[in-house]
C-alpha cells in the first residue's frame, strides 16, 4: 500500500507527501551531518514517531476504557551513535496532567504507549528510555 511520495528538493532537503492527505512534511540533514538544521532531520522524524505513536494508542486506549485524561505532553530527546551513524537511544518524557487517575488507568495507559506498533518496530539495539510523569493541572 503506498502511502507517500519523496522528493529530493537540492541542499541535503527532501519534502514527504502523504498521498491521502496531499499534508507535506520537509525534512534537512542536520547541522552535525552537513546540513542546515532548519527542520526535522530524518532521524528525528524517527524518533518524534515513537512519541506521536505512544500518544496515539494511548488515546485509542482511554477510549476503549472510558479513561478521561488531561492534557498530555510529550518531550523526545534523541542520542546519535557513530561507525555506523545510527539513532542509539529515544528518550521519551510523558507529562501527564493529573486527572485523579486511578493506579490501573496509569498502568493501561502505559502499557498501551510502551506497546505501541512504533516501539515494537524499532530495533531492540535501540533504547527506549520512558519516563512517566503525572503532575498537577
């Protein structure tokens, strides 16, 4: 199934497609790799995946169990490894806003972004470093 079409756009730049949307993401080869900086790099677009993922399964999750939740925030860090350049760690802080959430909603919700299909696509040679944390409104 196609879903998006990529073009080269000069510059180290490429600009993504989606083909049901016609919505375009631009990405640049960061300044550590020759590049500009001046978007998201394609290892970033990896691992801002895997938070806008867990974000998603957990939505689909409260849903499924009738979990209202707060405001959800999520921070992405991201650390390179070289020979061969590659993304080594995915630090992912989950700020939660407290919604008087019980102990076993925190464990669905978890357990729901620690098993979305994003995290289960990565290589385990990748560490997914997951913090959550709950605070107040």
């Amino acid at each position: 199934m196609e879903i998006a079409k990529i073009i080269y756009k000069g510059n180290l730049r490429t600009e993504a497609t989606h083909l049901k949307s016609g919505k375009t993401v631009i990405s640049d080869a960061p300044v550590d790799n020759n590049g500009k900086g001046e978007a998201f790099s394609p290892t970033d677009l990896l691992s801002t995946s895997l938070g806008m993922c867990m974000l998603t399964i957990m939505g689909i999750a409260a849903q499924k169990h009738q979990i209202s939740t707060g405001n959800i925030e999520v921070i992405i860090g991201k650390h390179m490894g070289t020979e061969p350049r590659r993304v080594v760690q995915i630090d992912v802080t989950m700020l939660i806003e407290d919604t008087s959430l019980g102990e076993k909603q925190r464990k669905i919700l978890e357990n729901a972004a620690l098993t979305c299909p994003v995290a289960k696509s990565l290589s385990p040679e990748i560490i997914q470093n997951v913090a959550f944390k709950y605070i107040k409104g």
